[in-house]
C-alpha cells in the first residue's frame, strides 16, 4: 500500500531530460537521459495514448480492454521541435513535452485553453518485494474541476475529494463508501470551465486514484506494477468522451434479446421445481409482467456447476420448457470453482488437460467456495476458455436454458483473509505469463468472456444473454451486470441509482442492482421505491438471500402489489423507447442513463446532482429515496418538461418540490419529444404488436425522436433487417409537422401508429397525411387527442384552431 504518494518523494524517480525523439507514423518516441521512453500514440484527432517505459524497451503491448473494432486515424499530425519542448498538433488537440523533464501539457487546438497538464508527471518506485515499478502519474487539479467514472463506486457522483482503489473484491452488504467493490473501471472524466476530458489507465494491477484529496490542487493515480500506460480523450463535451472510451474498450457485440429488457425474478434459490412452479404460475395469476426466473446455486447436485440436483428437478428439460411455453425464460448461475472431486467430469477433464490455475511452486490453486474444496479454470488461457464455452452444449442446447449468470468471479474464495486467491497464483494471460497481482481484476471478466462465448454457439441463432458481478474495462463488449450483494435499506435504493448512472458513465450501461436489496428484508414502502427506480435501469431485476423473508411483488400487501405491478407495466409500455435507446449504445455508444451533468455540463448546477438522471434520450426520472415521502425537490434541467402524470408543463433550470405519493414518482418526458409505447404484455412475444403508440409532447420548435425496431432476437439485424425510423417535429402557434425517415429492410409486425398528442395548444381541424387532407377521427380524453393513421408516413401536418379550453 502507498501512503502519501504523492507528497512522499522519498524512493521515487523521474524521467530526465530528453536527449532522442523518433517517429513511426502515428506513434512518437521520447528518449530521456536515464532510460525512460514516453511512447505516444496519436489514435485519433481527440485521441492520445501515453505509455512509459523505465529500462529503455517495452513489453509485449497486450490489452484485454480495448476492442479490436475501436476507431484510428486522425485529419491532421504536425510535430514540431521548438527551443524547450516537442510540440504535437492535430484538428483537435495541441500537446507539449517538456524537453527537461517529459511532463506533458494538453490545450484545446481550436482556442488555446490549456485542458490537462502534469504536475509531477510521470515517476515511479522500485518495487523490491515483487520486482518491476510502482508507477505514478500526477496531474494538477484546476479550479472548480469536477470527477465522474470509475465504474461502480457507492458514492457521491462526484469523485472530488476521494480517493479510491480497484481490486475486484466480494463485497457482501458493502456500504455508502465501501471501497474497493466489484468491479475495476479505471476510467474518469475531468470537467472544467466547461470542458471536459477523460483519462483512461489500462493496467490491470491493483491500480489507485485520489481526486485532489491529499492535495486540493493534484490529481494522480498509480499502479502496484506493470506499466503507466494511459489513454487521454478530449471531448469537449462529455458525452464524446464517454461515447470514445466506450468505442476504444467496446460497444457490446450485438443486441440483447428483447426479453432481457423485461422483468427478471430471482432469489437464493427457488427450489425444488415445484416452488418454481409456484412463482411463475402467481405471476400469470395476478397479471404481473415477467420474462425470467432464475435458478441460483440449489438447482446443482452438490453445486457442482453444469448438474442438476434430480431430486429438486429431476427433468430439467421438461420444466424449462414448461417454463417457456408459459414465458419464462430460465436463466441458470455458474460460478468459477469446480468441486474437487475424480468422479466428477468436468473436474477430471480440467484437470487432465491442465486447465487449472497454480501456485508460483507448482501446486494447484485450491479454495474454500460453495461445493468445498475447488479448483479454478485459469480463464487467461484461450485453450480453457473454448474448453469452458463448449461446456453449456448440454445447458443451453439441449435443456433449453436461455442465459447465464456469473457469479463469485473476482474471483472470491471463502475462509481466507483477503476473500480470493494468493498473488503467487500464475495466469497464461494469453501468452504472456504473470502472477494473479496482474491478472485478478480481469479473471472475472475472462470468465464471463467465456461464457458469453459458449451461450453464442449453443444459443445461435438466438441472441446470448450473460450477465457477470465481477468486470474490468471492456467488460461491457460481452455481458450485462448487476451491483453485487447490496442490502435491504434505504441507503442502498441512494446507492443503487448512483452506481446505474456511474456505470453508465463508464461505458457500462446494461447494468441494474438487487431490487429490494440482497441481504436482510424490506418493508413494503422500500421495495416500491425500488421497483420504481428499477424500471429505469436497463437490467430489471429482483433478487433476494430469502434469508429474512420472501421478495417477489405479492409478499407484501394488496395496496404494494398493486403499485408494483403498475409500474412494471410501465417498463413494459416502455420497451420500444428502452430497445431504442440500447440501438443507440450499440451503434453509437452512448449511455442508457445519463447524469444530469452528462446530459448539460454547462449548467453547473447539474455538476453535484446525484438522484435525477435521463433515461434513454428523453425521459427525466427521479426515485423518491426517503421514507413516508409524499414527494421530493428535484432539478428540473434546463428546457420544459411535461409532466408524466398530469401533462403540466415545468420550466427547467431550477429546482422545485414535485409531489410523489407512494403510487408515483416524478418522471418528466422533454418537451417536442415522441415515446413509442407497446400494450401491455405479461411477457415479450405474448401478443403480436399490430399497433404502436406514439406520445407525441408538444413543442413550439424542432426536436428529433427515433424508434428502433427488428425481430426482437437474432441476428438478422445485423444483415441490414432492421427498422430504424426517425421522425422530425415542428410545432407552431396553430400546427404540428411531423416528418418521418425510414431506413432499413425490416418489416415490422404493427401495421399502424396510435399517436396521442399532449400539450397541444389548439384543436385539430384538419389533418393532412402526406400532402393529402384526409377524414380523421380524434378522441380527447383527458385532453390527450389521438389519431391513428398508417406507419409509413412521410409526413403528417395537423392543422389547427386555438383552444377554448
């Protein structure tokens, strides 16, 4: 552990002057005196790559973060050697090297204001205990800058004034300020005077960061090994920097299937099948929508992973089927430990082609986890990872499970002091060999990498579904997540918001946390609040330890029932805006959910927002986080919003008291803004979609909207059959235009649109459908006016006369 890094210089060294600069195209080598070399890689206009060697040659340049589709190239390169620097300029980005010492300066190209410099800059510490370097960066920390990222954190959204580690920890019932947690996304974004930048460290070694906090003016962050290696992104809106680290460490692969968007019930565990039985058949009873059930760890034999306790459900093909003619998909965990035992296959297989992990010495890597005594596959080794993706022929291909849930991957080991494996532990790492110090925060997500490979293979032509506790950078490309085992409380819904947003801001948005929290129990009121933030989190899930009592949405009362179940009809309503929305994260990498400060960082009122967020593009949503609230004050952003309950039309820019009885919470959809909506369903693919609604909200001006469609599953999207229609509305005094582009060879099943005009400030007189006036029946109710007309429009023009109304 480093204490006062930064201030404590007492060990460390630092480059020297620069006596050599080379170039090789796009990468710019700097030579000091004592060895150091500072690789730059211009990636992109906005895009710089910052990588430090100490004995004059670099290792193999490997990286499981950053996705071989990222986007290169740049408009522009000049370098130029001026009296005490090197000087980098692209369209973008201007970038000085100090001749003397290597610290690095970064400026706006456009007009000159300096956006990031180095304090220190790069040093480092011999690291006598392991060999190699302790490597350090330090930055200066500008007035008013503000911090966002780093994955999840249960914190403040704003990073200023933390400081923070990432080491993938099992952190059961972690509080407000646990830390470190689940996951490592050692990725930030910096914000001042407007502008914002973002810096990325790829190293996978226990890496820190403290925003100003032992020093109010410096920003660093460090590695307990391996190399400084950095990538430098300038926006300068945020939303370009998150959408470029989200490029270079990936976009998911592809879609999830539709149903993945749905509401998922889970508990530890549902067991026997009877009891299964029993939940399902009391969703379709009372009419409460739900796409999966979920079979924790009881449903194995001895929880030995890829078997099936018989005597809990001795035909599991027979109930997944069951199970899905009712629709509900069965989603199955599968943890990292294999049980030590000869009469077991998959423990024999791994261990007669060595596929386990060791220790430094040669003995096997054996802990303590559910089924006892394990061994663990080394998922850095290409060879255990197909072996281990061709290990769900049987669950998926043949049973009929349809997703995979990864759980225990940091990896956790139990009854050991530090909860996982020893740093002695050796990983092929894909060909470059190094202790678990290197590889722990990426095991997790190896492991999920794998599964996701096996779940394409066996579920094809069906989309994967995987979901994984444990992640690194890049881990997005693969799975969906969850926020680990949280805790029954008030505190914990405050957390579960700030951990979705931050998650998203991180390039990870298809995340959701424990709804109703895993540990203990919570009272009704809770597990309403929770489900009515949850409907805004792109995973939807409920699962609970079932140590403190039972969790699904009837064990409460009627009045927490009813509410509840409203709501997930709600999501379910909202699923063409939701599917929409991840079109847009899979094709162009933006969040699902965005802070406010994402969503308007020139207002710096939003800079220490935590509770509001948008969802998808155009929809503000804030929980209700306290108890016997019957609302909550909220910031409104900038623009006008409508109310979603009641139509009310708020001018943002403020902040203001919103009523929210327990069967509401303030939701706003932006003004000009169009929602598609589907009817009610109790599960994905239970009706066909003949007709779609289109929410249209006023607007005296322009706004876009899209809607997304295709098949809802596979892979035909990808082939061009997809459905992408953006529509354009004008709002005037006395009319509304609304223009529609289609692309895409997709025909959708609805065959027309329901649109229901709100906020219209006239009644409709006319109503022209491609240039052609045409008999209309409108029905009001409660001032909303509808119309239904074809789905191919080109243009639809609504003429009216001022209300008297």
């Amino acid at each position: 552990m480093i204490v006062n890094t930064e201030l404590e210089n007492k060990g460390n060294l630092f480059p020297s002057k620069i006596i050599d600069f080379k170039k090789d195209v796009d990468k710019l080598y700097f030579t000091a005196d004592n060895d150091v070399i500072l690789e730059l890689t211009v990636v992109r206009d906005s895009l710089f790559r910052f990588r430090y060697t100490t004995v004059g040659n670099f290792d193999n340049d490997f990286s499981y973060a950053i996705t071989k589709y990222a986007s290169i190239g740049y408009n522009k390169l000049e370098i130029e050697e001026k009296t005490d620097h090197f000087e980098i300029l692209t369209s973008k980005l201007r970038c000085k090297i100090s001749k003397d010492d290597m610290r690095v300066s970064i400026y706006d190209a456009i007009d000159g204001m300096l956006i990031n410099e180095d304090e220190t800059g790069f040093h480092w510490e011999e690291s006598y205990e392991h060999g190699g370097n302790i490597v350090k960066m330090s930055k200066t920390s500008n007035d008013g800058e503000s911090y966002y990222g780093l994955g999840d954190k249960p914190n403040h959204l704003n990073l200023k004034g933390k400081r923070y580690s990432n080491w993938v920890t099992d952190s059961y019932a972690y509080g407000k300020d646990t830390d470190p947690i689940y996951k490592t996304i050692p990725f930030y974004t910096g914000l001042h005077h407007g502008k914002a930048y973002g810096v990325f460290f790829d190293n996978t070694f226990k890496t820190s960061f403290d925003f100003a906090q032992e020093r109010r003016n410096v920003t660093s962050f460090w590695a307990q090994g391996g190399e400084m290696n950095y990538y430098f992104f300038y926006g300068p809106k945020m939303m370009d920097v998150v959408e470029s680290y989200t490029d270079l460490t990936g976009k998911p692969h592809h879609l999830p299937p539709l149903w993945a968007l749905g509401f998922h019930q889970c508990k530890w565990s549902y067991y026997p099948e009877s009891k299964v039985k029993e939940i399902t058949s009391t969703f379709r009873k009372l009419q409460i929508p739900c796409d999966a059930i979920y079979l924790d760890i009881d449903y194995m034999e001895g929880f030995r992973c890829f078997t099936w306790n018989k005597e809990y459900f001795p035909d599991p093909k027979r109930m997944v089927k069951e199970l899905l003619d009712d629709g509900f998909k069965t989603v199955a965990i599968i943890d990292p430990g294999i049980k030590i035992d000869k009469d077991y296959s998959v423990f024999k297989e791994a261990l007669e082609n060595d596929y386990f992990c060791k220790r430094a010495d040669g003995d096997y890597m054996k802990g303590k986890v559910w089924p006892g005594e394990c061994y663990f596959p080394d998922f850095t080794n290409p060879k255990v990872r197909d072996w281990w993706s061709g290990l769900f022929q049987e669950l998926i291909e043949d049973i009929g499970i349809k997703g995979v849930w990864n759980d225990m991957n940091e990896p956790a080991v139990m009854e050991v002091p530090n909860k996982t494996f020893p740093d002695d532990v050796r990983h092929d790492y894909d060909g470059n060999p190094c202790s678990h110090r290197k590889a722990h925060n990426i095991y997790g997500m190896q492991m999920a990498r794998a599964t996701y490979q096996g779940l394409k293979k066996y579920s094809y032509p069906k989309r994967p579904f995987v979901i994984t506790r444990a992640a690194y950078s890049g881990t997005q490309r693969y799975t969906s997540t969850w926020t680990g085992d949280n805790v029954a409380t008030w505190e914990h819904l405050w957390i579960a918001n700030i951990q979705a947003q931050r998650m998203a801001m991180s390039g990870f948005s298809f995340a959701g946390s424990d709804i109703g929290g895993f540990a203990e129990q919570p009272q009704g009121e809770l597990f309403t609040r929770w489900i009515q933030l949850g409907i805004f989190h792109p995973f939807f899930r409920v699962h609970s330890s079932g140590d403190h009592g039972d969790q699904e949405p009837w064990a409460f009362d009627e009045d927490v029932t009813a509410i509840v179940k409203k709501f997930i009809e709600i999501r379910y309503q909202l699923l063409p805006y939701l599917y929409t929305a991840f079109w847009n994260y899979t094709d162009h990498g933006k969040p699902l959910l965005k802070s406010l400060v994402l969503y308007d960082q020139e207002d710096v009122q939003t800079h220490y927002r935590t509770d509001e967020f948008i969802f998808g593009e155009q929809i503000l949503a804030c929980p209700v986080l306290e108890p016997n609230a019957k609302g909550r004050r909220m910031y409104i952003p900038q623009g006008n919003w409508y109310n979603f309950w009641t139509d009310t039309i708020i001018k943002g820019g403020k902040e203001m008291w919103v009523d929210a009885d327990i069967d509401s919470m303030p939701i706003f959809i932006k003004e000009g803004a169009i929602i598609p909506k589907f009817p009610i369903q109790q599960y994905v693919g239970e009706k066909e979609i003949t007709e779609v609604t289109l929410d249209v909200y006023y607007k005296k001006g322009k706004e876009e909207s899209e809607l997304y469609s295709d098949a809802n599953d596979g892979f035909d999207y990808t082939k061009g059959r997809y459905s992408l229609r953006n529509f354009k509305l004008t709002g005037k005094s006395s009319e509304l235009i609304i223009n529609q582009h289609k692309e895409g060879k997709f025909t959708t099943p609805y065959q027309t649109f329901n649109i229901q005009f709100h906020g219209l400030p006239f009644d409709i007189v006319e109503v022209q459908l491609d240039n052609e006036k045409i008999a209309h029946k409108s029905l009001r109710v409660n001032g909303v006016e509808s119309i239904v007309v074809d789905k191919n429009f080109s243009e639809l023009h609504i003429i009216g006369i001022k209300s008297n109304s």
